[in-house]
C-alpha cells in the first residue's frame, strides 16, 4: 500500500507553512476549538499523537498535563519544525507513517490525530492498532476532512457559484465511491482516500471501540459576519471529528 | 410541537401506495434488504414499531419470530389499511403520534422505525422514550432519510444535470443549518426535519445508547445494470440506517 508523503515535498511544505501561519484559517476557526472541546483530560496521560506534523499540539497537550507525548510523523520536514520550534524532555519525535504504528511497544493512555487520517489507505489496519496501543478505557480522537468533502468526480468544480462567483451550492459525487480522490492542493497530486460515515464508525466499533460523540463544526452566525468567507461552511463542513473509547 | 400527518392527506396517500406497490422501488432495493441485514433475531420478542404504516413490516415481525409487535401511526388510513391487510391475534396497532409513545406502559426488547425519524420535530424526545421503553441490551434500529437528502434551500433542484438531463451531481445546500425543510413529493408542503449526522448519532449516545452499526445502502453494479435510474445513489444515498443498543 502507498504511503503518502506529500508534506515533504518542497512546495507543498512552503505553502502549506504559510497557510498555517495565518492567524485566520479554518484550523484556529474550526479545527483546533473542537479537536479542545472533544479532549479528555490529559493530566498524567501518555498521548500519542498521529501526524504530529510540526509539533505545536504535541507542546499543547503537554502544557495540558500529559506526562508524555510521542508524535510521529511521515515527514521528515515538518519533524525538523517540530524537534526546532516544540522540544521538550516529554516528547519523543519519531519519523514513522502511521500505517507503521504496529512497530511501537508501548501503550498510550490517549491516541490523537488531527486531519491525517485521510491520506491514510488502510484505516482499518491504523484503527486496530490504535486500539491495541490504548489502555483500558483509552480514548481515541480523531479529526479527517468530512467526508463529504473527500469524495470527488476529478472534473469540474466541488462548487456551482452564482453569476458574482458566490457559492450557491456544494458539487456532491460519488460518495457511495469509496477510492482514492488525487486532488490539486497547492501542488497536483494530493491523495485523499474517501470513506462513506459508515465505514469510518464501522470500522471503529468493530474493532472494539464505543463512539463517545461526533462532531461537524461550522460556522455561529457572529463568525460569519466577522468572516463573510467562511458561509460555505453552513452548505458543506469541512472537518468531521469522532471520538471513541477502548471497551 | 406540530406533528405532522401527511399521511392521511387524501392525495398524498393515494400516490404513496401507488409508489410503495410498484416492484421495484427504492425500498424494495435498498432499504429493506439493509433493514433486515441489521435485524436483531426476533424470536419470541417483543418488538414496537414506530410509524409502522400499512402494517406489511409488522406481520413480516411476526412470521420472525416475535412474540407481539406494536405498531403506532399517526395515520388512520395507514392503520385501517394495516387492520384489513396484516392483522394478527400478536399484533397491536394504535393510533397515535410517535411523540406520545411516553403513554405507553409497557417493555420492548426491540424498537424498530422505518423511514419515519425524518417526520418528527422532537427526535431527541422521542430517543429518551424509546431508551426508557427497551429493556436492558435491548435494540432501536431506525431508518431514515439520509441527512445529505433532508437538507434544502427551497429553492431550485437538488440535482445538477448535464445537458441530457442526466444527474451529475447533487446540489448540497445548508447541510449545517438544523431545521425543518418543506418541499413536494406528491403534494405541496411534506415537512422533513433536517438533523446533520452528528446529532443523529450524538442524540443516541447522550441517552445511554451504544452505536452498533451505521448503513447507507447504495446500488451494487450489477443493480445498477439492471435499473440504470438508480445511479444517482452513488452520489447520494437515500438512506441511514442506525442500529443502536441500550447500555
């Protein structure tokens, strides 16, 4: 199976460096208040962290109490950014897909991975380790593009706009079609593999987990009228958030 | 709260038995073959079903097995129907809206609704019943339409077609915006209640159920061969089914 790494590839990483390092994106909007709200207390927990790319949250969930963190990621660039900007005795860097997981001998007390998981193609295989790397009554966090946005035809627009170029609806195909969808996102060639909402909690509970909740975050209408570009978000989310516990 | 009951609308009943009665439809190909894959064993149970319509699902109940079923509508002409085409000495049916199944003083081992959730303003009212109704491990399995299919702004299509007028691609509109949407299907003013997946799922949880399995049946290739009109569900399920456990 492939592993992607795109996040190594020179002009995907200064693109998407720069996108992160803006103070209004849909990461601070969206992302990173659910992926808070979903946390279970982290006082004197191990976390794993999965994708941990340039390290910033791994800094977080310490300053959050976990006793330790490991952060893995496929990128050797962003692990750079990370051992350079968020080092600390706690946390452990280690260069590994997460398809990889299954080499680690150690159990984590909570299993995090924001935005990875859909570049993954066995999430099957991520989803059993994960449950065998957790301890009794373990949570694991994940955020992924919703899917309803990793699905994808390859033609045309994912929108139709109105005559002043306002988006009036989401495209939506192919979401019975679960396939790898290879996508421009700052460079050609981004694979996102797609999978319908029921095998991503399929997949969960039958590998042992409960689901505890799901979340889709969109915009209030105070964040809209503050950030008019954010409406689409109403038609369409972009993030789907899940979390579950190790029964 | 209103409840609605479209079902005894003269008009609107005629074409719904009009449709149901055809052999092929999208029940028939999808949605009760999905509903009995998930299916608990009901031998000797005691099964309640909600918005149980012309009575066929009930009597279908009892020749599995179960030991008595109820089934409630809000429709007399569904029930009289039900009464003169699938009556048994085990089957109860009763008038009433599904949000006044708190009257009802009595223990299921297995809630089933079919294609009816959808109709019903107060879902979470109607969860918090149904967990009080089951017993201990007992099953709430539902169907409903699917929530990329209850979300709509009013206006225009909810398909975009190319210039053959073959669907290309559904038009996803306010898909993060929670509220009742009335559109046509047979007469004016059908009213759906819009719930995004999240809180389908979350609403279940939050009252002490435990997600078994999720379904969005879809057309097998070979289906799609035979009734090429059913493409369209690969870019659109009609369908969710969740099967849920009282814990």
């Amino acid at each position: 199976m492939s592993k992607q790494n795109i996040y190594d590839n020179e002009a995907f990483f200064e693109e998407y460096m720069k996108l992160r390092s803006r103070e209004v994106n849909a990461n601070n909007l969206f992302e990173l208040p659910t992926l808070y709200s979903l946390m279970p207390d982290l006082e004197g927990k191990k976390v794993l962290d999965l994708g941990c790319g340039s390290g910033e949250r791994c800094m977080e969930y310490i300053q959050h109490g976990a006793s330790k963190v490991v952060g893995i990621d496929i990128s050797e660039k962003m692990l750079e950014a990370a051992k350079k900007n968020y080092s600390d005795p706690k946390i452990t860097y280690m260069n590994m897909p997460m398809e990889d997981i299954g080499n680690i001998d150690e159990t984590f007390d909570v299993v995090i991975s924001s935005l990875a998981l859909h570049y993954v193609e066995d999430y099957e295989g991520v989803v059993k380790n994960v449950y065998r790397l957790l301890s009794d009554g373990g949570i694991f966090l994940f955020s992924q593009e919703h899917p309803v946005n990793t699905c994808y035809s390859g033609k045309g627009d994912r929108w139709t706009r109105d005559e002043n170029g306002r988006k009036i609806h989401a495209n939506l195909e192919n979401y019975c079609v679960e396939n790898r969808y290879d996508s421009k996102w700052f460079v050609e060639g981004v694979q996102r593999y797609h999978r319908m909402f029921s095998t991503v909690i399929n997949t969960l509970t039958e590998a042992g987990f409960r689901i505890v909740k799901i979340a889709e975050p969109y915009p209030t209408k105070e964040l809209v009228d503050k950030y008019p570009e954010y409406y689409d978000n109403f038609h369409k989310p972009d993030f789907l958030f899940v979390k579950s516990q190790k029964t």
